[in-house]
C-alpha cells in the first residue's frame, strides 16, 4: 500500500538515471559520475578530531544547539560572508539543509491553500516540501513577483542548478516583493562560499534585508565547503521569532542534530583553512572541465558560483545530451530534474575527484 503522503511527491529524480548510468559504467575507463553533488575529499582532520572529543556524552544533545556551535555560526557568517550583528541565539542547527528544506513548510504550519514560491530552475526538495505540507507550488521566472497572499518564498544564489548569482538589488528586489506578498522568505545560501566569476551575497545582508530581519530566513549547509556530507551539518538563521517558532517545533519533532556533529560543526565553522582550500580544489577542477566542454561544442551559461556547470549541447534535448555523454562514460543529470524550462541543460557536477575529472576531460576532447 503507498501512503497518501506518497502519493503527493513526484517520482525521485534520479532514479529515471538508472539506465544512462548503466550504459556509462559500460566504459573502460570506469564511469565519472557528475550527476550528484556529493563531496569526495576527505573531512578535514581539525573536523574530524572534534567529532571524537564527546563521543563518550551519553546524555540528549540540545536541539537549539551549544553556545558555541551558535556562536561560530555567528562568526563565521561575519568572517566569511560579512554579515555582522546576528544573535546566537537565532541560530539553529539543522541535520543537514536538505531536511530542512523538506519539513520548513510543515514547520511553518503551511498547508492546504497555502502557496509556496519557488524559482522556474530550482532544487527539487522546495517542491517537495510544499507537497508534504500539502501547499501548491507555483515557479517564478527570474525577476517575477510572487503572487498575493503567497506563504513562502524561496530564493538561491548562487542557484543550484544554474550556478547564478543574483545581485544585492535582485535580491532585495525579490525580498520586497515577497514581503509585499505577505511571504517568509527562505534563502538556500548553501553554495555562497564557492565564487568563481562574481560574488555572491547573503539575504541577511542590509542591503539586501533593508536593515531588518523580519521574515527572512537564510539556510546553511557544511556539506559542500567543508565537504561534511555524510555528518548531516546545517543551520537556519534570520528572524529570530521565526526561528525561536521552529525551534519549538522541532523540540517537540525530536529533529536534533546529533552531539558529535554539533562538536564536528563548531571546529568547521571557526577554521576558515580548510574551507579555502576546498574551494581551491573546486576551482581546479572547474578550470580542467570547463574549457573541456567548450572545446566540445557545449555552452556553459551562469555557472557564475557553485558546484555545477550549468550546460547545454548546441541546443539540444537534455536527455539527447545525457545520453551523448553516458556513451563516454560520463553521467549528468538532465536540466528537466529542476523545472520544464531546464529541457535543453544538464547539469554537470564539479564534486569528482582529480583523477575522475582529468578522465572526463579527455573524453570530451573532439
């Protein structure tokens, strides 16, 4: 019997890969799997030695978190991303930003006749969430205002999947009109530490906020800069009353991140070393791939920041072009997985190793 719950989601994306990602295995070179965003480098050892310095606390972990995970959260959006002021006290840990994206609209008590604005391209887990809340979606082209009594409205810069970056007046643009919808405002700032051709900036930002947090929350995640994928390390911070709502929400949900990771999240947040040189090993591999898929005839469009090269084959149907490259034992994901307007894209993933991206250069190589 499928639940009701599962009847309201679509199918998961990359299941439909399956065949294409069969066909790529077929090559002898082994396949180079640039579909996912799955970080392959190592934990950084700083991360790992906190990990194990509370692994002997038999006690509950607080669901708000430590003080001094909420305080290097505060820091290092202030070092890192220059934005001052925030409270620790409006820092929440998440397990992972993907369920937080998940659950954010039932944790808001969003439901039936509620809407949720999401981008035309966008990261499914925000449709996703609307379902499982039972709210409608409705996807916005760039620059479009959401509709009146809109409940919530997502935003990402850098994008995933296009690797855009919207500027300080997009984003305050984006954020008035939401305000003016009646919408919080969710800003997916996962990837704003991995610039490449311009800066991304944080909704928290008074140029971007006007000077208030008032309905406007941003998302972290630590799996990307400082490759802790397989820690479930995220936080949502912003509007404190918002945050303090969900917060007694997710004490009643049991949605706590687990103790160790809190520890593993502190060092990661107060070390900014590893996360440089991270985002080094991302721009190495963007500078080995990119010029690759030019030289294949590909054009790579936005993919201003981010993990992603946001890509398109002379025009052609993404699922032609998946196609064209799991024939050389490379796996992309087709722009359809984020919107009908991605039908000519694929997305092309930076998070393989060295070795995996030299292989997929070669192979693109006319």
């Amino acid at each position: 019997m499928t639940s009701g719950t599962a009847k309201r989601l679509p199918d998961f994306p990359w299941d439909s890969l399956a065949d294409h990602a069969a066909k790529a295995r077929e090559h002898p070179g082994g396949v180079v799997d640039l579909s996912v965003g799955t970080p392959v480098d190592p934990v950084p050892e700083v991360i790992r030695h906190a990990l194990g310095t509370v692994a002997d606390q038999p006690g509950y972990p607080t669901t708000h978190g430590t003080p001094a995970l909420r305080e290097a959260a505060v820091g290092a959006l202030a070092r890192r991303h220059g934005v001052a002021g925030l409270d620790p006290a409006a820092v929440l840990p998440t397990i992972g930003s993907k369920e937080l994206v998940a659950w954010l609209p039932t944790l808001l008590g969003l439901g039936p006749g509620d809407v949720v604005a999401i981008p035309a391209l966008a990261y499914p887990t925000y449709e996703v969430g609307a379902r499982l809340a039972g709210a409608s979606v409705v996807r916005l082209a760039d620059g479009e205002p959401p509709p009146a009594g809109t409940s919530l409205v997502w935003l990402n810069s850098p994008s995933n999947p296009t690797g855009r970056v919207l500027s300080a007046e997009q984003l305050a643009r984006a954020v008035a009109d939401a305000r003016a919808a009646g919408a919080v405002v969710a800003s997916d700032e996962c990837y704003l530490a991995l610039a490449w051709t311009d800066q991304p900036v944080s909704v928290l930002l008074p140029s971007v906020s006007g000077g208030s947090l008032d309905g406007l929350l941003a998302v972290h995640s630590l799996s990307k800069s400082s490759s802790l994928a397989g820690y479930r390390a995220g936080f949502v911070t912003g509007d404190p009353a918002l945050v303090s709502s969900l917060l007694e929400v997710r004490k009643h949900a049991g949605m706590i991140v687990p103790r160790p990771v809190q520890a593993a999240m502190t060092a990661a947040l107060t070390d900014d070393a590893h996360v440089a040189e991270q985002r080094e090993r991302y721009r190495a591999r963007r500078d080995v791939l990119l010029p690759a898929l030019t030289a294949a005839g590909f054009a790579v469009d936005h993919s201003e920041a981010g993990l992603y090269l946001w890509s398109t084959r002379a025009g052609e149907d993404a699922w032609d072009t998946v196609g064209w490259l799991a024939d050389r034992g490379i796996l992309a994901a087709p722009g359809t997985f984020y919107g009908p307007t991605g039908d000519k894209h694929v997305r092309i993933a930076l998070t393989a190793s060295d070795e995996r991206i030299a292989a997929a250069a070669t192979r693109l190589t006319p």
